[in-house]
C-alpha cells in the first residue's frame, strides 16, 4: 500500500470519487461494514461492494480484527478498516502542565501514549521539540517508520480561530497567543496539520470512540480545575466566529459577582469549578488534596467530601440547565476528571439540570428527554480527539 | 407546466438528479444564476447548462423578472426562477391572538396576505376554518386556481417536537398541547404540510429573503412582549431533542427570582420582555400603550421612553451576552416588535452584549466579531417562514 496514495484519497473532497468517499468514511469511523459504508456515502450497495472489492486487492482495505464483534446468532457482518500497515496518525495535547502524545494508525488502534509535565508558560518551540522527542520515542518503542505518518492533530488549551488558525486570546495559555500552530508544526513534522480547541477535541473524540458514537447532536460539559466544552450539531463541532463556541465556563451567570479571569463579572467557571473546593478539602485534611482524593474520599463516605461534589453539581446544573434550555440537546456527555466521581456528581447534577432547564424530562415522553451521561474517556479525551481530527479530516476552517 | 411533476422534483431526495437538485435550490433560494446553481448544487456547469436547458423548454423555469438586479458595468447574470404559474404554497401563522396568511408563488413572489384578530384560547377547528377561509379569499382576490397549491406551512407560537411533530407542552397556546397540526390541516388542505416554531420560522424568513440570506449560522433573538429565538446551524435551524431549542426567554438568569409561567424562576424574559415596562409607560402617560407608541415617543425624544428601551436592552444584552459565550456566532439578528426601535434598542443592546459577553469586539480582528443587526422582518417574519418551511423543504423531523 502506497502512503501517497492513501493521503491523496483522504485529502479529496466530500463529493469525490467513491473510493474515496468509502476511504473517508473508514479513516472517520475505523471499522464498517459494507452494509453500514452504503448508508454513510449513500453509494449503491454493489457500488459500495465493487470499491471494496478492489480496495481490499490492493490492500488499502482489510478485515478488521474479530475482537470486540458481538456474539450473536447468525453469522456476523465482516468488518472492514483500512490498513493499518498504511499510516499513522500523530495527536498531541498542548495543555496548561502537560503535553500528551498518541500515536494511532488509520485502523482506529492505538499505537503508543506518551505524556510529560511541563511548567507554566513553556514555549511553542518547548511544545514542538517535547513532542517532536515523544513522537520519535514511539515511533522506535515500536519499531514503525515514521515515514508513515499521514498527519498532526493539535488540541490546545485556548480558543482556535477558525478563519485564520491562530490562537485566539490565551487566557490558559497565554504566550501562545496569535500563534498559528501549522506555522510551528509544519516545518518540523513537514505533514499537514490540523488544530482545535481541546474541548472541542474532546467531543471528537466521545463520537469517534466514546459515548457519543452515532449521535450528531449533542453538548460536552466539562467539570474540571475549570469547566469547559463544546457543542456539535449535525455531527460538525460548532466553533464559532471566534473559535470560542462552547465556553460554558465563561457564561455569567451572576453579573455582579467576582471578577473572573476573562474580564466578566460571575462567570460559571467560579462556581462550579473543583477549584475552590479542593482549597476546601486541603483545609479540612491539613494535606494538599487532589480531585482524585476528594472522588476518592466521597466513594468512601466522607459526607463533607460528598458534599462538596454535590454543590459543584448543583451549580454546574444551573449553567447546564441554561445551556438544555437553549440547546435542547439529545444528549449531555459530562466530561473533566470530576466525571470521575460518577454517580456521585451526576445523580445531583440531572435534578439540578431538571430544576433548572425549560423542558422537565416528565413532561415529554422517553424519546424527547434529554441524557445525561458520562464521557467514556476523562483523561486522554483531548489528545485522543486530536487523533480524531485528522482521521475525520476536521480541524480549523468550521464556524 | 405539471403541478404534478414539479412536487415530484421537489419531494425526491437531496441525491437525487441533478433536475431535482436543481429544482430544490431554486425552490429554495427564489432566483439564481446558472453559476450560482453550480456551486449550490456541486453540478458540473455543462450538466447545469443542459439541464437548464430542458428546464425551460418545459415551462418550469423561467427567466426571473428584470427588477431589483443590480445596475452595474457588464451583461448582468440572467437569473432564473421556478415558473410562478408552476405553483403556490400557503403560509399560515397560528399565533396568540392572531392568525396571518400569505400565499406566495414557486417563484418567491407573494401573492396575498391576511390576517384576523382572535381572542386567547382559540381552537384547531377555528383556527383551521380561518385559515381555509382566509386562504380562499386570497386565491379569489388574485384570481388564482386553488389547484396549484403544492403545499402548507404553518408556524406556531408553541414548541414543535421534531420526532412526532405534536405541539409540545404549549406555553403559549395551551388549548393546543398535542395536537399535530398536519392531522388538522391535512383533511382540509388535501396537501403536505409542515409545521415549527414561530421563532424558528422567523429565522428562515430571514435566511431566505432577509439580513440572513448567505449565512449558514447565525442566531435570531426576538425581543416582544416575550423573548424568544433560534439557532441557525450549518443551514439548518437547531430544533432541538423536544422542539425546545432557542428558547432564549426562559434561560433562568436568576435562580431566585420571580416564578415564571414555565415553572422556572428568574427567566431572561422575565426581566428582558417589554411587558412591564408598557405597564410602566401607560401609568406615565395616564393611556393604554403599545410598543409603537413607546417606540414613536422615545424617537421623538421623551427621555422615559427612551429609558426604558435602554433598560431592556441592557438585561436582554446579559443574557445575549451568555448565548454569544455558548454559540459565538457569526451573526445576531434582533427580531420582534421592539427591534422596530432600531438604533435606539441596538445601540445599548450592543453594549450590553460586549460587557456581558466572553469574546470581545477589540480583542479580534474584523472577521471574526459577531454582527449584531436589525432583522429584516418583525411583523411578518413568522407567516413569511412558514411559506419558506415550504419552499426549502424545511420542518419538523430535524432534531
């Protein structure tokens, strides 16, 4: 299988060939089956399976792996993805302490993780030599040639702007600000390279793997040392004029409250954070505490612990609740290390959302209520959705 | 021309021939050029040229009417439309205490337009009856055959479920919660009928003939004696799981405020609508007062007036501001009676929404600032709409 060849058909737009709308599809979705290609591209079945059958002799397209099918009756639908032998895909995290690295093929698997702590105010030419180093440390870790790499995603800790890539005032990252991260990456990995918001990444990631799978429509909400997220609306993460749709943290919820880093008064993100909470728990403990120990704590009984978590949720579920009541979603995907305590943030959060929301879930039948669920990925769902951006060949340039 | 066969292209899917394809983007958009059909519908210029071509030789398109093209240097486009005599669509507005109609033609034109005073709690049956009624002297005025309608759109001031298309829980017209409207304007029409929001009507008046046309996403916000609105996303007015999206006026601002008549308290509209303050205004002038009235005295300098235009732009532009934090869109366009105000809303609106809001009209460039503007309607934009839920093909079923 020729690499060049594989990034030609991906790089082709949506009303290309049909090998290359069914390439597109299997680098979004990693495994399909024939039936599922068809409805996807809208192609005709024997189209769908007359493509197939010559990209699977010239090797683009193989069987997936059996592992994962459900067992049932009948014999199973076979599984198609495209070779992972093709190419890799590197994503990469640039967060406010920390850089992320994965490294995946275009079947969808994982291939390698990497992460480093970084002090406060690094670089860009920090972040690009840091992750240039991980790359390469994964690369040779499992002995796959680098010569394969189709791509960069970048999920950054700021707002992306969507029409000319830069980052947009950094207030988590401020001396990134005005950076336009191709400008940085491109010559070094010297590959095409995509950028987003790490929210907006982290959406990517729950529909390519996560919870969201399937759904075109939904909102991610973040409860974290900051609150955060995104909304996609028929299957496209929305981001804004600015690149900063989904900034729930920043709602302002009380006008004459605090002053909030971002220059508004109240802002959500100053209530419903874990941040003064583990201020909090620190006093309470006479020990510096972490949201892993407080999570932990709470599963263990410790009802100051448990509430805490409970006043977080109630105070995230009025900004939610005011998010149901414009977005009306069919789905709420709650993410950020508080996701962690489970039903311990999420039981109070629903009946804060219901207190709070304009439709009450009893008064419309099951198929109308909104969900509420948590994110299937908590830790690595920004550098995975960076993975995801190249395979979905997202990135900038979506308002 | 076949009324017959024009509801046949038009009712084929989105892939289908390019004759329908075609015929959906001029239903759609009113006039276009050969050019402009191109790009809409990712035709090949030949294949839109020769489609064109039998078009017009058949009858269905037609040159459009010389007016309102631009005067410039060079041949102006020839624009085409749908053959007017191809036929009509009936828009109705079901409102709180009124009923409006218009028939317009396949062209874009309209044809005629009535409306009827009701008093509050009126019923289907009434309402159907009226509408018949009015549509039947607007067919008989313009001396146009009933025959050629192709369909019925109809804009509700209620939410819509977008799966079973019943009026959802209806705030507004409570006489009406779970009906479907097409099961009540089927029998009598004989024809398709699609049925949404009035808000949500609102926002294809203004994609489709108004401030909007162009813009794939924007938000609408109605400032009246209630507040309300909608999402446009990627084309596509956002619907929501339960019909209830863009339901600005019941954002709950204030937790601990007033009970609002949705079961919430501290509703937007609440604070924002301009109820109280034509309460406020008729004690001062010792009359009943309109909004008109408020709007005519404060243009003419009364200071009172004036005032309290700036107040309600002040709340309203906070919980703007809170939408602009979520959405970021690229374009705000302030509908209902009190957008009549112009300048005199807008200007402090503005304000407002740049203090309350997370990015900041001096922080980005040009490009990238969100457009606050007058919309184009506020008396008609609802029954407008609905004609264009017709003609666009738009409705319920889009979550």
């Amino acid at each position: 299988m020729n690499k060049i060849e594989l990034t030609t058909l991906l790089a082709e737009d949506v009303s290309g060939t049909p090998t290359s709308r069914i390439v597109r599809s299997l680098s979004a979705r990693g495994s399909l089956s024939a039936a599922q290609l068809a409805r996807l591209t809208g192609l005709a079945k024997s189209t769908v399976s007359q493509t197939l059958a010559d990209l699977r002799r010239s090797g683009v397209v193989v069987e997936a792996a059996a592992e994962g099918r459900p067992a049932g009756a009948g014999r199973p639908a076979t599984m198609l993805t495209l070779n992972p032998e093709a190419g890799t895909v590197l994503g990469a995290l640039i967060g406010l302490r920390e850089i992320k690295v994965i490294i995946a093929d275009v079947s969808h698997a994982i291939i390698a993780q990497k992460s480093v702590l970084m002090d406060e105010d690094y670089s860009p030419a920090d972040a690009v030599d840091i992750i240039r180093d991980l790359a390469t440390e994964g690369y040779r870790d499992h002995a796959i040639s680098r010569a394969g790499l189709m791509g960069v995603g970048v999920a950054i800790a700021g707002p992306v702007n969507p029409i000319d890539g830069r980052i947009q005032r950094a207030s988590v990252v401020p001396t990134w600000a005005g950076i336009d991260v191709r400008d940085v990456f491109g010559p070094v990995f010297n590959r095409p390279v995509v950028v987003d918001n790490e929210s907006n990444c982290a959406a990517v990631a729950e529909m390519t793997w996560g919870v969201a799978q399937g759904h075109d429509d939904f909102v991610l909400f973040k409860v974290d040392a900051g609150v955060g997220g995104a909304i996609v609306s028929g299957g496209r993460v929305m981001t804004g004029i600015a690149g900063a749709a989904g900034e729930f943290g920043h709602m302002s919820i009380n006008p004459d409250g605090p002053l909030c880093r971002c220059g508004n008064r109240g802002c959500l993100e100053l209530y419903a954070s874990f941040r003064d909470n583990l201020a909090i728990a620190s006093r309470r403990f006479g020990r510096p505490m972490t949201m892993d120990d407080v999570i932990l704590l709470a599963e263990s009984g410790d009802v100051g612990c448990r509430r805490l978590i409970e006043d977080t949720a109630e105070i995230a579920g009025h900004g939610l609740g005011m998010i149901g009541t414009i977005i009306n979603p069919p789905l709420i995907v709650i993410g950020g290390r508080m996701a962690l305590a489970g039903e311990l943030l999420l039981a109070p959060l629903r009946a804060s959302y219901e207190k709070h929301t304009l439709v009450k879930s009893r008064d419309v039948n099951a198929a109308s209520r909104t969900q509420i669920v948590k994110g299937q990925f908590t830790e690595n769902d920004s550098v995975l959705g960076a993975v995801g951006l190249v395979l979905r060949r997202e990135g900038h340039n979506r308002i």
